[in-house]
C-alpha cells in the first residue's frame, strides 16, 4: 500500500485536477444562467451534471484519502492542523483578493458605502471554511448571478466529513471496518429507496422546474454518502483490487443507464467510486505523476468563480469564450496560489508539531537533552 500513495505513482492529482476543470465548464453555464445546457445534464436528464461529476470525484478522492491521513497519524492535533493547512490559506487568498480587488473593481456602490457594508467584512467568513458568504456589496448585480463565489457550498460539507472521520477514528469505530461498511451501505439503501420511491410517486404530479431542483438537492445530499463510499474503499483496500477491464466494464454500465433514472442513481454509487480509483491507482505511462509538482486543483476550484463573473462584468462573451477566458486567468492564479500560499502553508504542517511535541514533554518532565 505504500507504494501505491506514492504521488508519483498514482493519478490522484491528476483526477483532482480533472475534477476541478469539470465544475469550471458547468459554472461556465451556470453562471450565464444556462445550466440547463451543460451536456450531462441533458443527456441524464438532470440527474448529474459535469461540475456534479467534479464535486462527486473531490468527494470520493477524499473519502479516501482523508481516512487514510487518519489511519497513518491517529493524532487529533495533527490530522486537524493538516486539514486547516491545505483549506484555511488559500481561502483567505481568495477572500484578500475578492473583497479588495474583484469588489472594489465591480462593485455598483461607491467605494466608501462598499468598504463600511457590514456584508463586504461579512464575507471574511469564508475563511472558517464553515460559513461561506455568496455576496458583497453592489457586486455582480447585474449578471445573472449575483453570487460571488457559489463554488464554496461544498467546503462545509466537505470539512464536516473530515470531523466525522475524525470522531470515528477516535472512538476506535475505523476500527472496526466491518461495521463502517455495513454503516455506509444501510444509509446509501435508504438514500436510494427514498429516491427511488419519490420518482414514482411524486415527482409524476410536479412540474419539471422542481423535478429539476428535486433532482439537484438529491445531488447534494448524495456527496457525503460518496465520501463514505470513499472511506471504506480505503478501509478495505487490501481486499479491492483494481482492474482497467473492470473500470472499462464499469463505465460502460454507467453511460448505458444515463436514461434511467433509478439504475443511473445505483449505477452512479457502484461504478463511479471503482472508475475514479482504478484510475487513480492505474500505472500511466507519462500520466502517473501528472500535478505532484504544482496543485493547482484546489486553486483553480476556489478561484475560479470569481473570475467567471468578473469577466462576464465586463464583457458580453458566449460559453466558449467565457470558459477560455476563465482557463487563461485561472490557471495562473491558481498556480501563484499553490507556490506562494498552498504549498508554505503545507511546508510548515511538520515543523510546528514537532516544536509543539517537545513542548508538551519538557511540560510533561519527560524532556531529556
């Protein structure tokens, strides 16, 4: 197993970075408002759409991996200093530079009823990861979205999963993966029961605008069960064994069911978490490794909404031309994140619980020179 975390030798930057340009080409829809037009959701009849497919990899890769950063450091202090390492700092990046760059430039208000709005220092709240703010001042608002930033939903959601794995892992329960397991499928059975259930009973009687939001909010509360899902693969890796002819068998079974609604929802939890880590742990010629050096994933996700609706301020573009445009800013943003913010934040992850360690030793009368 060792060896197959390895960041050279797996694809797991790679699948982020796949993840994060899926919800840049839906949110090039979404923010025009024209969601309806992106190409899964039209072909699953808004079932899933390519940023759900995104936000479902980040989940899934996360579930993962955040259970097995868990089951290697089984130590509270440095599993939540990791987590507020590789979030916190690149977020307050992005609020800096939405409240005093994007605001101040698009803003409707003049500068000083912007700066002394209770909502423009409101929206430094999206750094506790917790309470995302979606507005600042006199921004955006005649663009068909007014929010800010909508890509922050699923951090709350996100950081709650890491809390959850967190008192799992210190209540022994990880432990026992057995039960973990049987846990995570008897939720999913409810999740798809009730879904199931609702598509023949009352989705029939409603009109097709709720059908579609109904649909979407499904959407949402699925990703913690993906996460999950995700966490006892992890739990049970030495059990699975990843097959390219089997990720193949599996995506076909999925594309098959796009137009059943029911098979498409169970077909979804089976296929898709083996597709994205067969690939993930997949030996590529000249793709393994593909993302170790810079990741931009989490970048170019958080910053890329802003962007979106900054330039759609300004100019009147068509989907493809708002999407090149979001990719030539975006990328460079999110690779001065990784290299200016990201990756020293994460650099000091080690550093201060060692100090802290001596600390608590000498504190403790156990230190020794």
């Amino acid at each position: 197993m060792t060896d197959m975390i390895n960041r050279n030798r797996n694809n797991f930057d790679l699948l982020r970075l796949a993840g994060a340009m899926l919800v840049i080409f839906f949110t090039t829809y979404g923010v025009m408002g024209a969601y309806k037009l992106d190409p899964l959701f039209r072909l699953t009849n808004g079932v899933i759409t390519t940023g759900g497919m995104g936000v479902l990899m980040f989940f899934i890769i996360s579930g993962y991996l955040i259970t097995m950063s868990w089951d290697k450091r089984r130590n509270i202090i440095r599993f939540l200093w990791a987590r507020f390492l590789r979030l916190v700092p690149a977020l307050a990046g992005v609020a800096l530079l939405t409240i005093f760059i994007i605001g101040p430039l698009t803003t409707h208000q003049n500068l000083w009823d912007y700066f002394t709005s209770r909502t423009t220092w409101g929206y430094l709240s999206i750094i506790t990861v917790f309470f995302p703010s979606y507005h600042l001042p006199g921004v955006f608002i005649h663009n068909p979205s007014n929010m800010v930033n909508a890509a922050l939903w699923s951090l709350p959601i996100e950081s709650t999963m890491y809390l959850i794995v967190l008192v799992l892992g210190v209540l022994g329960i990880l432990n026992k993966k057995y039960l973990v397991t049987l846990l995570t499928l008897s939720i999913l059975g409810a999740y798809l029961y009730i879904n199931v259930h609702t598509a023949h009973i009352i989705l029939p009687v409603m009109s097709h605008d709720i059908i579609n939001q109904l649909k979407q909010y499904s959407q949402m509360v699925s990703y913690p069960l993906y996460f999950m899902v995700g966490s006892i693969y992890y739990l049970n890796h030495d059990k699975i064994k990843y097959d390219m002819r089997l990720v193949l068998l599996a995506s076909i079974a999925w594309v098959l069911s796009f137009w059943y609604y029911e098979l498409l929802l169970l077909t979804t939890f089976i296929c898709i978490p083996y597709i994205v880590l067969g690939i993930a742990f997949t030996s590529i010629p000249y793709i393994n490794g593909i993302g170790t050096k810079a990741d931009i994933s989490y970048g170019l996700y958080i910053f890329h909404y802003p962007v979106q609706q900054t330039v759609l301020n300004f100019f009147s573009l068509d989907t493809l031309t708002l999407l090149i445009a979001t990719l030539l800013i975006t990328v460079p943003l999110a690779w001065l994140s990784w290299h200016l913010i990201e990756n020293r934040a994460l650099n000091i992850k080690n550093i201060d619980i060692k100090k802290l360690s001596l600390k608590q030793k000498f504190n403790s009368g156990k230190f020794q020179n």
